[in-house]
C-alpha cells in the first residue's frame, strides 16, 4: 500500500515557491529550487506538481482560495458585490506576483494554460454562477459579457499599475452588471 501524502510536505512546498518567487521572481523558481528550500526531494514535488508552472499556479491559487469565498444571501445583487470586494482584495494582495506570471504567460503557452485553468477558470465559471443568480433570465452571452468586463477591469488595473481595484470599483460594477443584465 502506498503511503500517504505529507500535509507538511505539501505546504512546505507551496510555500517554498511563494518565497523564491519573491526573492527572485520568476527566475527564482525551478523545481530544484523548490525541492530544496521545501527540504525534500525533486521526486516529492513531481509527484505533485507536473513542473514549476503547476506549482507557482497551485501557490498562488491556495493563497487566493482562502481569501475568496463565494457568499450566498437573499441579496444577489450585495452578493455579487462581496464577492467582486473579496476577489479584488484578494489579487491586490498578490498584485506582483500575479502581474509576473500574467507577463510571463504571454510567452509560455503551458504557463498560460495552466492559470486559465486552475486559476482564471473557476473564478470565471464562480462569477458566471452568482450573475446567473442576479439575472436568472440573462443569456449566455450577457452574463459572458458582464464577466468579461469585470475581470476586464480588475487585469487592466493590475496590469498597468493603475490603482488597485477596491470596493467602491466592486459596488459599481455590481450596480453596472445587474443594469446590464436587467
């Protein structure tokens, strides 16, 4: 029988790679690298992680998992604002490493792929879910549009260093989405 996973192993190198990342960004962060500062071996992260993208995105994304929970009112419209509060809360958090890895996606494919998937995707679907609750009538593609233009605001803030999108941009753009959607 094999045995199991080491919770400790686990969270040794997921923080491992958040702090390589921040002392040298993304150059910083090899599998070597990981292994080592996490004082186990390549073997453990591989069997984990299938190389440094899969781990910096799984890092990033247990970071953000506990900063964004998904509130569920009588209220959509507040709900939705909440959890936009959050969401943005919780990526100006992680602004820089998020705008690196965001910068170096455009030039590796598998890095891109894998933080539209374990990152990007389900943030998407999740705010797709609460405007479906919002507009229940809504089309398919104006609850697209909506998510498009909110994470349009929060990337594009990020992006370009323009000021870390905040509550009163998450009130607004609920207030905009349940217009558009009305």
């Amino acid at each position: 029988m094999p045995r199991p996973r080491s919770a400790a192993a686990d969270t040794a190198i997921l923080d491992a790679a958040r702090r390589l990342f921040g002392e040298g960004g993304l150059g910083a962060v090899t599998v070597e690298a990981v292994a080592r500062r996490a004082g186990v071996g390549k073997q453990t992260v591989y069997r984990r992680y299938a190389d440094r993208n899969a781990v910096l995105a799984a890092a990033w994304l247990e970071v953000a998992e506990g900063e964004v929970v998904v509130p569920e009112s009588a209220d959509p419209e507040r709900d939705l604002a909440l959890f936009l509060k959050r969401l943005f809360g919780a990526f100006g958090a992680n602004a820089e490493p998020l705008r690196s890895l965001m910068a170096q996606a455009q030039f590796e494919p598998e890095l891109r792929q894998t933080l539209r998937a374990a990152f990007i995707d389900r943030r998407r679907a999740t705010l797709a879910d609460l405007l479906r609750r919002l507009a229940p009538g809504a089309s398919q593609a104006d609850v697209g549009a909506v998510v498009d233009m909110a994470f349009g605001a929060m990337w594009y803030r990020l992006l370009v260093g323009h000021d870390t999108p905040g509550p009163a941009l998450a009130r607004r753009l609920a207030k905009l989405a349940s217009a558009a959607l009305a």
